[in-house]
C-alpha cells in the first residue's frame, strides 16, 4: 500500500498531500480585499510554491477547480490565469461562482498535478 505523505498540515487541513504520485492541494486564496486579479495571482504564487516544495510544477498539473465569488469576475481572473499557464500544460479545468469563507475573498483556486 503507498504511504500518504501530508505537509502543513493542522486540525482542519493539509496544504499538500502526497499519495501514489499524485499531488493533492488545498484551494488557495489571496490577499482579502485586494482585486480579482491579484488575489488571482496570489493564489497561482502559492500553488508554484507549494507544487515546488512537493516536487513537481505547473507543467504537471491535471486539473485545476476555480471558485470566484462572482462569475462577473471571470474575465479578470481569466487575464492572469491565461498569462500564468505553461503553453501546451492547459490542465483540465471547472471554474464556478461559490460563496468563499469570507466576503472579502473573489477567488479560490484548487490544483492537482503529477509528482
């Protein structure tokens, strides 16, 4: 049976869980209160950080699952997503509008990719 490797982890969450050659994150939010596109970009410096620290990249990731807040908010999260992605490693990707844990947050972005 593979061992389940679990990083940052507390109570409620792990940040990256490793399992069978899979990378697992938990949804990645940015700074609260700033604009779609910089909580965007947070959250896509934590993924390279945490995929890093897993031992894989961007390049590998499979699927990518989006929550905003408000799907007025698409385009402008879209415009750093589009810049961010490696050309030829489009994951497949969900994104949808779902109410975040706090108001102050448009963004949410949850990643899987191969180790």
């Amino acid at each position: 049976m593979a061992d389940i490797e679990r990083h940052h982890t507390n109570q409620r969450m792990s940040q990256i869980v490793k399992h069978n050659g899979t990378v697992y994150l938990a949804g990645q939010v940015g700074t609260a209160g700033a604009s779609v596109a910089q909580q965007t970009q947070d959250c896509l410096d934590k993924v390279d950080a945490l995929l890093a620290e897993a031992g894989s990249d961007k390049t590998r990731i499979l699927q990518a699952v989006i929550w905003l807040a408000d799907m007025a908010d698409f385009d402008e999260m879209n415009g750093v997503w589009d810049a961010w992605v490696a050309e030829g490693h489009a994951p497949a990707r969900a994104c949808g509008e779902a109410k975040l844990a706090r108001p102050d947050f448009t963004v949410e972005i949850i990643v899987t990719a191969a180790a």
